[in-house]
C-alpha cells in the first residue's frame, strides 16, 4: 500500500477557531437550552434568484426538532417541531385546496398566528440521491414575533406543519465539527 504524505489535507470550509451556526454540517454537534443536540440531516432550500437557506434536523437523543439558518441581509435562526396540521384550528388543508392559500391568520393553541410570508420554492436532503422536490411555504409569526408556525404544501393534498421559537445565533454555542 503507498501512501502520499505530501497529498494536501482537505480544509474546512469555516474558520475552526471561531465556528458559527452558518457552518453547521451533518454529525456537528453543539449546546442549546441546557442540552446536546447533534446534527442527523441536513437540508437545502433553493428559494430562486440564486437565494438558499439551511435546515438541519437535530436530536438530544430524547427530542428532534428542526434548526433553520436563514441568512438574507440579516441571520434569522427558527427552531420548530414539526405538529399535524390538523391541530391547528380550522380546515387549513382545506382552505388551500380551495383558495390555493391558507388564512391570513391561524390559530394553535390559543395564539394568534399572522401570514408573513409565502415562498415557492426547493428542497433537497444533503448526502441523499433524491433530487430536489417542488413545494411552497406559508410562515406566520405571533404578534410578538418570537414565535413561528410554518405550513407547507408539497403536493396537491399533502401539507405539513412545524411550530416553534425564534432564536438568537449566542443561544447556541460550544458547536464542534464531527469527528
């Protein structure tokens, strides 16, 4: 077996001494809320006009949840657990079949939940062979604003829901790159 020596170790594409949540790869691990939570997958979004953002599905070993790392003209970190459409009040899924838009406003558990946005767009499962799917996003914020509640449309008939928390990037600290 011949070994090269002089062959050129691979570099990082982040800066190792100062590590951000806009470096977090598959198998990083980091602190958040008094826990460990690792990275299991990563995702892309391809939102067009050469404009992507990052999702990461993340465990504690006892919860999964999702870190979405958005950075436009300013980082917006969520962190959301994905919840049955259903839960939330009303005939959501119905309303879109019918109006090709969900309401204006929502409601789940109680809270009022306002339409912000509405992205078309792609997504692809880093280290997968699957190709990008085409799906469209409604996010809708509290009045407050620091919490998120995110339907998705993927086909004709199938949606999915997520609800969480709008984070800070110095809420998550102690990321370490895998292996």
């Amino acid at each position: 077996m011949k070994f090269n020596f002089f062959k050129k170790k691979k570099e990082p594409d982040y800066d190792p001494l100062n590590i951000r949540v806009t470096d977090l790869k598959m198998g990083f691990i980091f602190e958040f809320d008094l826990k460990s939570w690792e990275v299991v997958e990563e995702y892309t979004y391809d939102w067009g006009d050469n404009y992507f953002s990052k999702e990461f599905k993340i465990t504690s070993g006892a919860d999964t949840m999702f870190l979405s790392v958005d950075e436009d003209d300013i980082l917006e970190l969520t962190l959301q657990k994905k919840i049955k459409v259903s839960s939330i009040d009303g005939d959501i899924e119905g309303e879109i079949i019918k109006n090709k838009i969900p309401p204006k406003k929502v409601v789940y558990k109680g809270v009022d939940y306002y339409r912000d946005s509405e992205s078309p767009g792609y997504f692809m499962e880093e280290n997968s062979e699957k190709d990008w799917l085409e799906f469209i996003s409604w996010a809708y914020y509290n009045e407050e604003e620091d919490r998120v509640l995110t339907i998705e449309q993927w086909d004709d008939r199938e949606f999915e829901a997520a609800y969480g928390k709008v984070i800070k990037e110095y809420e998550i600290s102690g990321i370490t790159p895998a292996g």
